[in-house]
C-alpha cells in the first residue's frame, strides 16, 4: 500500500504547482470578491445587488473551491476525485458566463475573462485526470 507522502512526492512538481495555482487563484478570488466587494464593483462598474448576499455565497463558493484545491495540492492522486469535482465547477461557471455573455446580460466582460481563466484550468484538470488514470491500476 503506497503512504499519502510516498503518493504526493510521485506526482510531478509541475502538476503540484499547478493545483497550488488553482489554490490560490480561487482562494483569492473568492476572498477579494468576500472582503472587498464594494471597491472591486465600484472599479467594474457595476451597481451592488440590493441584497449582499448573492456576493456572499458565491464568494464563499469560490473560496472553498480554492480550499479543495489547496487539498488537491498537497496530494494530487489521494484528491482525484476532488479534481473530477472541479472540472464540473469550471465547467459551469464558464459556460454560464459564455451563454450570458453571448445573450448580452453578462453583469462585466471581467467575467468572460475569469471564464477563460477557469477554461485553462479545466483543461489542465482533465489532462491530471487522464495522465493519472492512465498511470495506475484502478480497483472498481
């Protein structure tokens, strides 16, 4: 049986760095959205919901998201299926904002840019999924 220090030290450093990236990307991102919501919607441009919470919890979601990867990036192959998970939130946070981008009604093109952003990481995501799968010997 392989030990969780023996698992991490296996996976490439290039592949740990790029989980802590993910980290810290949305680790940040949900912390700045969290704490400093009327500035970064002042710089954007765009007027505060009449109600904060809609910032709030998707803030909170974003930040705990960068959590998971933080766990990610201390032991890739023990959270695979951690990675799995964020390959449907990447998924879905940018195909909600390429189809309101594409409609007109997305709240800030920063958005789109974001979008992008979480599109690399998906890919990367995918591509430590397949090179990791294709690596071991699954049990069912």
């Amino acid at each position: 049986m392989t030990s969780r220090t023996t698992e991490a030290q296996e996976t490439p450093a290039g592949w740990r760095n790029f989980f802590l990236g993910a980290a810290l990307y949305d680790l940040v991102l949900g912390a700045g959205f969290f704490f400093l919501y009327p500035q970064i919607f002042t710089i954007l441009n765009i007027q505060l919901p009449n109600n904060i919470s809609y910032i709030h919890l998707s803030a909170a979601v974003v930040f705990v998201q960068g959590a998971g990867y933080w766990f990610v990036y201390k032991n890739p192959v023990r959270n695979l299926d951690m990675v799995r998970l964020g390959v449907l939130y990447k998924a879905a946070y940018a195909g909600l904002a390429f189809y309101y981008l594409a409609i007109g009604q997305l709240i800030s093109p920063v958005f789109a840019l974001f979008a992008v952003a979480d599109i690399v990481f998906l890919l990367g995501f995918v591509q430590f999924i397949r090179t990791t799968v294709g690596s071991r010997k699954t049990t069912p």
